[in-house]
C-alpha cells in the first residue's frame, strides 16, 4: 500500500523548521521562520493563532525550532508547545469556544539566544488524571524535564547539564520516563533519571556526528541523521542495525526522520523536493513522497490516524513559502 497525496495545506509564511500531528489527528502544526502555523484536518482551514507575544510578523525574532503536542483526556485539551530559536518556551491553548490557538505560558531562557533545540513529550495523549511530561533540550547543554497539567499548571521536575556534550536533542524513553540525551559530535548518548536528571549510563560509540534524532515507539531504537545516511541502533547497547542510504547531501543541514506505522517504516527529509520513505526490515526505500518543488523538505512527521497512516512534509528553503502536504 502506497502513499497518496491527501491535501495540501498553505498558510505557513517562510521555512518550516517543524511539525507535528496533534494526537487523534485533530490537528497539524509546522513551525519555523514564518512562525507558528496550524490547521484544523477536519476542515482544513488554519487555525487563528493570537499574536500575544506569540507571533509578531513585523518581528524576525519569532524563529520557531520545535514544537509538540497535547492532549488531556480529562478537560479534552490540546496544547501546543513550541520552542523558539531565542530560547523561550510556550504553549498555546485550543479554544474550543473561539476556535483559536490562545498563548498560555511563556518561559524564558536562563540567558539569551540559547536556542530550543528539541522538545518531546513523554504520552502525547496524557490519561486522565495525570501530569504531562515534557523534556526540553536547549543550547546551553541542557536537559530540563517539566510537569504540565491540563490547567496549564506547570512545574520544573529537573535542569541537567549534559558535561562535554555538544547537545543535540533529548528523548524520552516511552517505557521508564528516563530522559536520552545525543551529543551531536562524538557519538556521546546520556541516559538521565527522568526524576532526579542524574546520569544512569554513558555511551560513546554512537554515530558521530548526529544532526536529528528519533527514537521509536518501543523505545528500542533510534535514527540519527549522520549526514548522508540515516543510521539506526538500538539504544540499550548501541549495537548498529540498519542504515538507510539517502543522496549525496546539497546542503549540510540536517534532515528530520520519524518512525511510522508502528515502527516499521522511516520517513525522512531530503533536500531535493521530497522526502523518501524507507523499510526499516530491509533498509530499502519503498516510496518518495514528491513536494510541490524542489528544494528543501527537512521536516517531516507521522502520525496512526483512525483511517489509516498519516504523513506530514513541509518546505524548507527560505525566504519561499512554505506548503505542507499530508499523504
């Protein structure tokens, strides 16, 4: 079974750095130069987002780097969280009443410029009275790990210095709430205690370098894009399992993969007008899902919808509008 294209959504102002599918496949967020853009994938029609510090246009400071999503069962809310290249972390409310994404709160970085590298949340769907969990990796080396309730109640559970790391992107593990931390230089991979940040393991021999990370849903592997290839180990004894050939890279900027349809296949960006999906078995590429020019797709995501699998590509290149197609 093949990937069709689905819709092409427009909106986005300039290069989308990343994007995310709100659990249940309600909604879909791309985040980047242009600054925050969502969209309803019941209509199809983007999502008024209130500028409150948020997102000024006039402003070339609001440059997005990441963003995720929530959802509580219990009050039936959907928040996103997004990071920004200047440091802060937010998060935005659906309101259900209004029909808009409202600001909800704001953290600032503990200095300036210290760019939100990756964030991740640890259930997307989060069960009825519970916390969310959400691990922040940032600039300055650092891991922080916070609880958010549906309230917006927001509490710092750790902040860890990853030493000699130049720090990449943190995971969490989806079985024990422990927080993986990637070097990009040095195959460096931390595993830090999802309560008290301290380090419970150290491995050197990952790839070097790695310019994204993703891990899969049992927790047992991860993808880091080194370059031209993406590799893949698992991530108990970084025993190397699978490399997924891409092309000779045009620019050096790295591409994002993501595990889809319950980890059996990659999707993963390129940055000459598609993005490819591979087998993660066999390694072989199954399918290129064509942008609508060339040019970078550096972000992609998926998501298991109740009609089937869901993928999301955005355009990268700057300074030209961005669509994102979902297949």
């Amino acid at each position: 079974n093949m990937y069709e294209p689905f819709v092409t959504l427009h909106g986005a102002r300039d290069a989308v750095i990343s994007t995310s599918f709100s659990p249940q496949s309600r909604f879909v967020a791309a985040v980047g130069y242009g600054g925050i853009t969502a969209w309803s994938l019941e209509t199809y029609e983007m999502l008024p987002v209130s500028s409150d510090n948020v997102y000024n246009h006039r402003n070339p400071d609001n440059v997005y780097t990441a963003c995720a999503w929530l959802h509580f069962e219990q009050a039936d809310r959907y928040v996103l969280i997004v990071g920004s290249h200047q440091g802060t972390f937010s998060t935005l409310n659906w309101d259900n009443d209004n029909k808009s994404l409202e600001p909800s709160l704001q953290v600032p970085p503990t200095e300036p410029y210290v760019q939100v590298l990756s964030i991740d949340v640890y259930q997307a769907e989060v069960p009825f009275g519970k916390l969310a969990r959400v691990t922040v990796a940032t600039a300055d080396n650092r891991v922080t790990v916070y609880s958010l309730s549906s309230f917006g109640d927001l509490k710092e559970i750790f902040t860890s210095v990853v030493d000699s790391f130049s720090l990449i992107a943190a995971r969490f593990c989806k079985k024990t709430r422990d927080v993986y931390a990637f070097d990009l230089n040095g195959g460096g991979i931390s595993l830090l205690d999802g309560n008290t940040g301290e380090i419970k393991s150290n491995h050197k021999y990952g790839p070097d370098p790695m310019g994204t990370v993703c891990v899969d849903d049992s927790s047992k592997f991860f993808v880091a894009c080194t370059g031209k290839d993406f590799e893949m180990f698992r991530l108990d004894n970084i025993e190397h399992m699978q490399t997924f050939s891409g092309e000779t890279p045009i620019v050096l900027f790295p591409k994002v993969a993501t595990f889809a349809e319950d980890g059996s296949v990659l999707v993963v960006g390129t940055d000459c007008g598609r993005a490819s999906i591979f087998s993660v078995s066999d390694g072989g590429k199954i399918q290129d899902l064509p942008y609508t020019t060339t040019g970078l797709v550096q972000s992609v995501a998926a998501i298991t919808s109740k009609d089937g699998f869901l993928v999301a590509i955005a355009g990268s290149t700057l300074h030209v509008r961005p669509e994102v197609l979902i297949f």
